[in-house]
C-alpha cells in the first residue's frame, strides 16, 4: 500500500472509530450514519478504482480465473447526476471461438444510447450458457464498479441486454441480479426455464422475430409476454414490461430493436422499493434489495414476498425460517421502532442500531453503494 493511500485508510479509519467510540452506549445518529456511509463508500471506491485501472489500458476483466475482453464507446454528454451504462451479450454460444468473437465485433456496432457508457463483454466460454454461468455474476459487478469508478456511471442507471445467444443470457441475469438493473431487454434468446417473478420493479422488454422458429423462440417469447402480463394484472404497481413479435422478421430482426434502447433509458432503478418478490433459481445469491438470508437456508424455489409501508414491514409469505432486513434512514425512520409482521402476527417491533460493521459489511458483499445499509434486522418467522 504506498503512503498516500495508507494515510487516507487510517484517516477513514480514525473517523469511523471516533463515531463508534465516542458514545459506545449511544445509538449512532442518523447524521453520524450519512457521514460514515459516505466516508466509507468514498474509501471502497478509492480502493476500487486503483484495483481496476488495469482495465482501461488492457481492456479486459479478470476475476479469479475468467478473463472477459471488453469493447466500451461512450455516447453523448455527461449528465450531472452521472452516465447510464448499457451492458450488451454478444450471440454465437457452443460454436468455435472465432464464431464467437465476430458475433462480439457484432454486437459493439448493434446499438447507439442517446447517452451512456456502451460496454459490449467478450463471454469467458464458448458454451450456449456462456453468459450467465454462476461466475460471470461477480463479473457482471465487477464491470459496473469499474464503470462507476472510472466513468462516473450513475449506479442506478445500469442496462442490460442481449441478442441471441446474448438475449438467452438476459433471460436468465435480468431475474437472478434484478436488483441491479434499471431495465432489461432481451432480443431474440431462448428462456428456457427461468422464472419471472423477481422482475417485480425491473423493466423488461421482450424482443423476437415473428417467424424465429428455431428452439420454438417465436412460440416461448409470445408465452412470456402474457406470462408478463399476468404478473402485471395481479400486481399492477409492478412489472413493467414491453412485448414485440416483429413482423415478418426471423432470428435477424433487422434492427427494429433498437428502439428498446431508448425505451430502458425511461427506467432509473430503486434500490429500495416498497415490495420485493423474490425466488431463488438454478443460481442462488442470499441477498436481493433489501432482504438478506442466512447462506445455509438458501435452496432454489425458496421464495419471499415482502413490503413495507412507514416503519412496518410485512412479510406476505416466506420459505425461510429466518430473515434479515437490510435498512436506511431513506426508507424509514430508524430513530423510532421497526415493527415486523408475518402473516398476520408481530414477530417484532422494536428500536434498532445503525452500525459502522453493518454498513462496511453491506458494501464489501454487494459492491454497490446504494446497498450500504445501515441496519440488519434478522427476525425469526417460524
């Protein structure tokens, strides 16, 4: 560590500590707690940023022992509150590297944003999953921070889409890390058999050629679309979504497309919205917005539907016996108590701590800062 980056370590350091040790028996203050989360998030990215400058000059991501090549452009000014950044997959799959590498040179001429960061990932495999096996997730995170870090790239205006064996990948990541994205757009890809109800506060829009019969394509995107919309009846705060059969077009829609562009770029993304659905698939996490579980009670199909309405969360139903509620000062009034009812019956209502540990742990796993929770609640249901 050179000299300038230990002085700034220990002088964040220092200042979190005289927060902690100043009053050890005083809750922290919602003051306290806005300056440490943002002293803490200032130090992640200073770290985040010396760790990743190797990505501008080479051009790829390494993380374990995938490397991703990457094709960026950056599009229009700058907005004050940041850029968008738009990850686009690349088609191609279980073929020849070089089948897949021109797909990739493809894809970084497909689209244009009006604005925003366009990253185009050359996949680490040559498989049909090769853009959504459980490794790429961190390398999904791991691009967007070095975007935050060295683009300046709004956290909360990240897009991902995809086309082909692309738009496959997009069926599966826009479900399983629906809390990082604004929107989503799939163009042409197979769902096989991933489910949709996480998709509750990320935008999607659905994208096939009307004669894309191959793998049944066609028939699969019509099903999801009223799948979508059966999801939106029931829920009609939730589930914002886009379907388009594009006439008279096969697997090559003929860039009819790309106007999902300029349709995602509507959507800025809520990191704590008011209720969450999420099941657990073929690729697990123990975190999602603002719900967090114990790793040894997670499984696929567990699911949790969960809300919260001033300081009262409700949880509708839960697969786990225990949950832990991740919380800040912008979703509630954490000075006055947490009251936590399942189906029916208070299983808690009391003061709770804004926490230094909790908030540097919160980072440190979801390498996002708008997930620097200050809170954790764990609550037995059952």
């Amino acid at each position: 560590m050179n000299m300038n980056r230990m002085l700034g370590w220990l002088a964040c350091c220092a200042f979190v500590c005289s927060i902690a040790a100043a009053s050890p028996r005083k809750r922290l203050t919602k003051t306290q707690a806005d300056q440490a989360v943002e002293r803490i998030v200032g130090e992640w990215k200073d770290s985040e940023r010396k760790r990743l400058d190797y990505v501008t000059t080479e051009q790829k991501l390494r993380v374990d022992t995938l490397v991703m090549p990457l094709h960026w452009q950056i599009f229009g000014a700058k907005p004050a509150d940041g850029r968008s950044l738009y990850i686009s997959l690349h088609g191609g799959g279980n073929a020849p590297a070089a089948l897949n590498d021109s797909q990739w040179s493809n894809q970084t001429m497909l689209y244009q944003p009006k604005e925003g960061v366009y990253v185009c990932p050359r996949a680490p495999y040559n498989d049909w999953d090769m853009h959504f096996k459980p490794l790429l997730d961190r390398c999904y995170r791991a691009l967007i921070t070095y975007c935050v870090t060295h683009w300046d790239v709004n956290p909360d205006r990240v897009y991902i889409m995809g086309y082909s064996a692309g738009g496959d990948g997009v069926w599966r990541l826009a479900p399983r890390m629906a809390d990082t994205w604004a929107a989503a757009s799939m163009m042409a890809g197979h769902p096989g058999d991933v489910r949709l109800e996480n998709l509750r506060n990320t935008p999607f829009s659905i994208w096939c050629g009307e004669w894309d019969a191959a793998y049944d394509r066609n028939r699969l995107a019509a099903e999801r679309m009223a799948e979508m919309d059966s999801l939106q009846a029931a829920d009609s705060e939730g589930y914002a979504h886009w379907g388009f059969l594009a006439k008279g077009k096969g697997h090559w829609m003929d860039r009819v497309d790309t106007v999902a562009v300029s349709w995602m770029a509507r959507y800025t993304r809520n990191p704590y919205p008011s209720r969450v659905v999420w099941h657990q698939e073929a690729h697990q996490a123990p975190f999602f917005y603002w719900l967090k579980v114990r790793p040894q009670e997670v499984a696929r199909h567990k699911e949790v539907r969960a809300s919260y309405a001033g300081n009262t969360i409700t949880v509708e139903a839960s697969d786990y016996r225990h949950l832990t509620l991740c919380l800040n000062d912008r979703m509630m009034d954490l000075d006055r108590p947490v009251r936590v009812i399942f189906q029916g019956r208070e299983v808690c209502n009391k003061r709770v701590r804004r926490s230094v540990s909790v908030i540097r742990r919160n980072l440190l796993e979801r390498q996002d800062e708008r997930f620097a929770f200050t809170v954790e609640l764990e609550v037995k249901l059952w």
